[in-house]
C-alpha cells in the first residue's frame, strides 16, 4: 500500500535494480515519493518498477552505467526536464569483487575505482548545478564500514568506499545548508555483490563472513529516515551492522 505524504520528493536512486537500491527505491515509492530507478540491468529495472506501480506507487526507469560520466548528466537532466526538478540522488550503485593485493587483479581494481569514486563523483556533478538552482537537494551515499576498516582482501574495496565517505563528507562541508549530504554505512547486506567475486580465497573468506546479514529494506529504512527529517536536519552518517556482526 503506498502512503502518500505532504514532503513528497523527485528521488533517484542508481544500482536499483537488486539489494540495497531495489529496496530503497519499493520503501520510498511506497512512501509516496516520485522514484526513478536506474542501473544497467534495465530487464531488472522494469520488473521492479512494475511491481511499485501496481503497489500504487510512481516509477520510472533510466538504462545507466554510472562509470560514463556524460550519461550520468544526461539521466540527471532528463529527470529534471521530465519533472521539473530532482531532490535526491541515492548514490547506491557499487561492486566488491574482493581479493587479496597480491591476486593482481588490476582491471578488477580498476573497475571498483570506476564504479564506486568515480560513479559517485558523476553523481554529484550531475545534481550540485540543480540543488544550486533550486536552492537545496539532498545527496545520500552508500558506503560500506569498510570505509572504516580494512580485512585481507579489501585494500582496494575499503580504499573506494573510505573515498566515498570522504567525498560526501567534502560535500557536506562545501555546501550551502540548503544542500544536505548523508553517508549510509552498512555493515553485512543481503545482496548480490558477493556473487561477483572472482578470487577462491576471498570466496571462502567472505562466505564466512557473511553468515549473519541484515535484509536490504533495514539500509532503505535508514536513508527513508534521513529524507525525512526537517530542512535544518542534517544526517551526516549511519553505520548499520547486523547485531551479531563482529
């Protein structure tokens, strides 16, 4: 059942179409907010927006590959043309193909590198001209506790999500108070993002890992609840474990 509320916001939410950015993008729709769904799996995408519609929700799809910078501006500027205006931007999309430094898997590297800094800085690039324009904005980013911590396999992993909650914590620090900015941290998510794993040893260690994971809708719970509160309200930071994460 969708609640429509008096605060409702034009939200994009990127790596939408499984976890963490699926979840969110069904909890904000749900709480009557104006969502556009955006990740490369666009077969994905249609089916979860479907499901929002049918709920009674409002959502639209937009085929993006964050890592290309000019189709990030070009999605950004298609929802403020079709809608008048963005609000927030669920900076969401991520890969974690763990492994250990000596694996030498650079191009698995690289592809972290462009995915989790550099999709987020397309991101930002793409809203900052409009929250200006528009005299405020809201942007979340989903880091990792990674970014506060470092296990064998996960230089590089932490490396790009330590950057990101740098990056957004430079943002906040830069921005008018009208222009919000909050990283979501979360521990151990039921996911996908282990299944692209290529390397045996991080296999085995992060399946041991991962024994205890919280559902994907507790992290769309927390980023619902910095939306939410008053303009003078900024939630800089959320870090979520699952309780018996360790």
């Amino acid at each position: 059942m969708t609640t429509t509320t008096n605060t409702s916001k034009v939200v994009l939410v990127t790596g939408a179409s499984s976890g963490i950015g699926e979840a969110t993008a069904v909890r904000l729709a749900a709480e009557g907010h104006d969502v556009v769904l955006a990740a490369r799996r666009t077969d994905r995408l249609d089916a979860v927006a479907d499901r929002i519609r049918a709920g009674g929700g409002r959502a639209t799809t937009l085929s993006l590959d964050v890592s290309d910078a000019d189709a990030v501006r070009a999605a950004v500027d298609t929802v403020v043309q079709e809608r008048g205006r963005i609000d927030v931007i669920v900076n969401n999309a991520g890969v974690m193909p763990l492994s250990r430094l000596d694996a030498l898997l650079v191009d698995e590297w690289d592809r972290m590198i462009d995915v989790n800094v550099r999709g987020l800085l397309h991101g930002i690039a793409a809203v900052l001209p409009h929250f200006r324009r528009q005299g405020g904005g809201h942007v979340v980013t989903v880091a990792s506790v990674g970014a506060h911590e470092v296990v064998p396999t996960s230089a590089v992993y932490s490396a790009t999500k330590f950057a990101a909650w740098a990056i957004t914590e430079g943002l906040r620090l830069e921005s008018d108070p009208g222009i919000r900015a909050t990283t979501i941290t979360p521990g151990v998510v039921e996911s996908e993002l282990a299944e692209h794993i290529s390397d045996p040893d991080a296999q085995t260690t992060t399946k041991i890992y991962r024994r205890n994971a919280i559902p994907a809708d507790a992290i769309a719970r927390a980023i619902s609840f910095a939306l939410g509160q008053p303009a003078d309200v900024d939630v800089n930071e959320i870090i979520m474990r699952p309780a018996a994460q360790r």
